[in-house]
C-alpha cells in the first residue's frame, strides 16, 4: 500500500490558527481492522513564525481517513492552532495502524505531550509516505512597514529571506555571559530587529530585565525601546526601517547585582 498523491487548501482564519482540507490517493486495499489516520510533523530544520525551530514532534490527527473503491479520500478540517504556525513547513502523513496501535500512540501522547518517531514505531503504525506541506505566506512584497512596528504582527518575521546579519554576545563586567543578541534582517520589509537570545546564566536571575532598543544612525534616529522581564524565551524588539540608512540593536540586561549590554554591527 503506497500513498500516491496529496491535494490540499489551507485557509488562516485566524493568527496562530490554519485549517487545511486535504484530499488525495492510495494504492492497494486497507487490510481488515485497519485504519488510515493523519499525522502532521515539522522537521527541527523548520522554523515556525517566531523563528523557533520545531521539536520534531508529530500532530496526531483524531479524525480517521476512509478511502473509497478507487482509493481516493479526503478530509475536511484538519486543525494546526500555534502561534508561528504560518511559517512552517510540514510533512503531512498516513498512518496505517489497527485500533490498538493508535491508542498506544494517543496514550504516549496524553502521558507526555510530543509524540516522536520512534514513539509511532515502537506502537507498530506504520507510515505509507508523506507530502510537503508549506504554510509561508506567499512571497510577494509586504506592505511598506512602520518604525516601531512588531516584527511579527507585521508579517516580517514570516519573509522566507529573513536572516541575522550580525550577532554579539552579552557578558558581565565579571566575564558572565547571559546570552546572544542578533540583527535580524528581511529583505521584503526592508527592516531589521532585534532578537535576544538567553543562555542558562539567565535562569537564576530571577528579576532581569531585557532592553532592546533599534538605532539608525544615518538618520539620528533611536527607535522605541523594548522593555520586558526574562522568562528564559527568545525576545524580539522593534523594526526600523533601512531604507534611509543601515540598523544597528542595543541590547541590556539589567538583575539584582548584575548587568551587561551588547551593541552589533550596522547594517546592511
């Protein structure tokens, strides 16, 4: 039994939440007590619209596919609801596994979280093939975008160009380093950001802060500071524009007894 072709519609219907009605084709017939179930998995090399990579885990989908005499199938609503998730890239698969075999995979899932590969495997579902699935926006221009804008609302995070033109690291007067501090870049936007990045120093400092703050000096112009207290996550400050001059991003962490603060390259 083989998965042959895949057709699909995505619609976002919200931020953080996209639908997909899929339908496609297998070869040879479901054997007896046997049923197709929809899994959905984003590679670790994939980065969501935060710009965080993917764990590797697997959607496990609840509805079950029923082929008809032909082998064609389809689904009407299937559900990816995060934050980020328009920016992924997925392998949506069929999973060929008996009643049993699903529950193991639903009870791995229920007792942890994540379901990985080697979690289907060991519950005996087998995989028939998969298909790419792209939720990146099209790559068509982004409107023309505001200093002060947030990199994500405005859709800058999401430019498949996105890139880090510079990065420092942050240390203490001491030599302590508590993380990286990026420029990040998208070429659609003609904008750049900042991005904090903490390392495990930055746990036991439970009352830091995090400044970013965006510089154009071409135009003497000091973007609007973004302030917020460190919860072990990656920090995105605001865009400024580079039409009128290159971007640099100054980053300082301020806790109890301790401080430092970093300042990349301008650019580009």
């Amino acid at each position: 039994m083989v998965f042959t072709a895949l057709i699909y519609r995505r619609s976002l219907s919200k931020p953080g939440e996209t639908e997909l009605a899929l339908a496609g084709k297998i070869s040879g017939k479901i054997p007896e007590g046997w049923v197709l179930y929809p899994y959905v998995w984003a590679g670790p090399n994939s980065l969501d619209g935060q710009e965080n990579s993917s764990s590797g885990s697997f959607v496990v989908g609840a509805a079950t596919i029923h082929p008809d005499e032909n082998g064609c199938w389809a689904l009407s609503k299937f559900r990816l609801a995060y934050a980020g998730v328009q920016a992924q890239t997925y392998r949506f698969y069929l999973g060929l596994a008996s009643p049993e075999q699903q529950a193991c995979v639903r009870r791995i899932e229920r007792a942890t979280g994540d379901v990985f590969s080697g979690d289907i495997q060991g519950c005996g579902v087998n995989m028939l093939g998969y298909a790419v699935l792209s939720m990146r926006p099209t790559s068509s221009p982004i409107a023309s975008v505001e200093d002060n804008a947030d990199p994500k609302t405005t859709g800058c995070t999401y430019d498949p160009q996105v890139a880090t033109l510079d990065r420092v690291e942050i240390e203490t007067a001491g030599g302590l380093r508590l993380g990286e501090v990026e420029l990040r870049h998208s070429p659609q936007c003609m904008a750049a950001w900042g991005r904090f990045t903490p390392n495990s120093a930055m746990t036991p400092l439970t009352h830091a802060r995090v400044r970013i703050v965006a510089d154009r000096p071409a135009t003497n112009t000091a973007g609007s500071a973004y302030e917020i207290k460190a919860d072990g996550h990656e920090i995105f400050g605001n865009i400024l524009s580079e039409k009128s001059g290159c971007v640099q991003i100054t980053v300082t962490i301020t806790a109890d007894n301790v401080a430092g603060s970093a300042v990349t390259a301008c650019k580009p």
